[in-house]
C-alpha cells in the first residue's frame, strides 16, 4: 500500500435541522475565547464595526461570482422593495470581496481575480457565518445564485440543485483537516426548493426551471472533462461517456460551489438553496458563444426567481 493511501477518514453527518431560536450554529469552541474578532477577507472588526446594528436585521444572504452582477441585483433588490439610494460596498476596504445591503437582504460576491470555486466561497462562508453569530440574526436563508454549464437540458433553464456530488458522484465534500480526510455530508432544504419550485410555476417564463443533481467541480478545465483547456489527456469519446453517465444519474449543470455551500449550511443549520442559469447544453460542447447582451439575460434568471421568493416571504 501506498504511504499516502494510509490516511485516516472522517465522515460527518451533521443533522439538517435549524435551530429552534432560529440562530445559526457555528461549530467552534474557540471562538468564546476570543476578544476580539478581525474578519479580515470582509474588512469588518467586532472591535470598530457594531455588526448587530449593521446586519442585525438581514434575513436573506445572496452569493455570486462577480461584483458587478451582485451589485445589480443589489440594485433590482432596491427598486422592487422601494429602498431608496444605490448598493454601497460595505466590504470596500478589503479589496477581495464585494457586499451590497439592501433592507433585510445581503448581495455579496467576490472580486478577487480568482475567485471561483470552493475555495473562494469558503472563506466567504465562514465570515459571513460570523457576521450572522456576531449580529444575531435570526431565521436566514443562504442562496448561491450563479451560471452553470447544463448537462441534456436548454441552454437558459434554470437548475435548483436539490443534491450535489463530485466528479466521482460522491455526495460529500471533502475536505484535509489536520493530517486526516475529513467527508462532510451535502445535502439541501428540501422545503426551500418546494417552495422556490412553486414560485417558479406562477412566473411567465419562457424558459424552463429543472430541479436535479449538481455535480461540483474542482476546476473550469479538466475534471469539467472539457476538450479546450491547456491540458487534455482523454479523448472526446471519453468526455461524452462520462458527461453521458453523469445525465444518466440525474445530474442537471455542472458548476464549482455546490459542495462546499451546501455541506456548510448544513453545519451551521441554515436554509440555503443553489439557483443556477445554463450558459449551454455540455453534452453539445465546450465554449459558450453568447454574446455578452445574451449573458446579461441569461444571469438575470435565476436572480429574479430569488428575488420573487424573497418578495413573496417578506409579504408574509
């Protein structure tokens, strides 16, 4: 055997169910032994910053890739809600992630050049996560609204991820945790995508919405099985097998987030949802043609269903 095949596994299955108080539960004993709390990735610090005053009455967190996109529907956010004024970066002087508060709803992205996949939304995770501890929010919901590649579904349908795998179809998030492999379960608030499928329905769309399997990559290029990227040691009749096998057992888009955000609202017993758009159908190909007026539409469907569910909870 390998030296480094003998490594100890964990697996952690943490309960999905919410708090009754309706905080979210952060896992860290540590954390009581701090005075002090400098969250450095966000620019905000328990010290000078009052987190309760700012954020004490957020009820809905959005995520995306890009700032420019998150500051958009920070602004539709304001417009549909009647807020007056335009999205102020409250995380500015961080200079790596973008965060727009409009009434009860935080739009947040990162801006840093490489920030896409796990990595990147782990960090923001995880302060995000304290802000919300150190506010006392109460009764939040966590959405990743982003674009995908679809997998046997139209181009520009909207994917509500209602499980997430890997490149191997393993439903867990792994992670290397102090010399140990640590397999943190996945898995989603089912009445959340109950209720994000009927808001669906009621829209006049003239697209579709799919709820299915996620598969979460671990980079653009090649566990995405793309012909196109600078390395490539498989042929294409390999990449349509395994794009084939992956259709076959229910998996809808391929994107590069879905693991980690689900595995991490299910620690901290929060609902959160994964609303992605198709920028292509992969089983066709590689390279998304659209032009950038195309894009725009395309990545404003999946932010006006959150939106409307966001609406539709608020007139509650």
């Amino acid at each position: 055997m390998n030296k480094f095949d003998d490594i100890e596994i964990i697996y952690e299955d943490s309960p999905l169910d919410l708090n009754p108080d309706g905080r979210i539960k952060l896992r860290n004993p540590h954390m009581d032994c701090l005075e002090s709390d400098f969250l450095y990735h966000l620019g905000l610090d328990t010290k000078k910053n009052n987190l309760k005053q700012m954020f004490g009455d957020v009820k809905f967190i959005c995520m995306g890739g890009t700032a420019e996109r998150m500051q958009d529907f920070a602004q539709l956010v304001a417009n549909e809600l009647g807020i007056d004024g335009s999205p102020v970066d409250l995380a500015k002087d961080s200079h790596r992630y973008s965060m727009f508060k409009i009434g009860p709803v935080l739009s947040v992205s990162v801006r840093i050049t490489h920030g896409m996949g796990v990595s990147s939304l782990s960090i923001l995770m995880h302060e995000l996560f304290k802000v919300a501890h150190y506010a006392d929010c109460k009764d939040l919901c966590f959405f990743r609204i982003g674009t995908s590649g679809g997998l046997g579904v139209p181009p520009g349908s909207i994917i509500i991820t209602d499980k997430a795998v890997d490149e191997l179809m393993r439903p867990f998030f792994e992670l290397h945790i102090s010399g140990k492999i640590v397999r943190r379960s996945c898995r989603f608030d089912a009445k959340l995508i109950e209720e994000l499928k009927e808001i669906a329905k009621k829209q006049s769309n003239q697209y579709e919405t799919f709820t299915g399997t996620t598969m979460c990559a671990m980079d653009f290029y090649e566990t995405q099985s793309r012909l196109d990227g600078a390395f490539c040691n498989y042929t294409k009749e390999d990449k349509q097998n395994f794009l084939q096998k992956l259709s076959k057992n229910g998996v809808k888009n391929i994107e590069m987030e879905a693991l980690v955000f689900g595995s991490m609202c299910q620690m901290a017993c929060v609902r959160g949802a994964i609303v992605c758009v198709t920028l292509l159908n992969r089983l066709d190909g590689d390279q998304i043609a659209s032009s950038k007026a195309c894009l725009r539409e395309l990545q404003n469907r999946p932010q006006r269903l959150v939106l409307d569910y966001i609406k539709y909870k608020l007139s509650q």
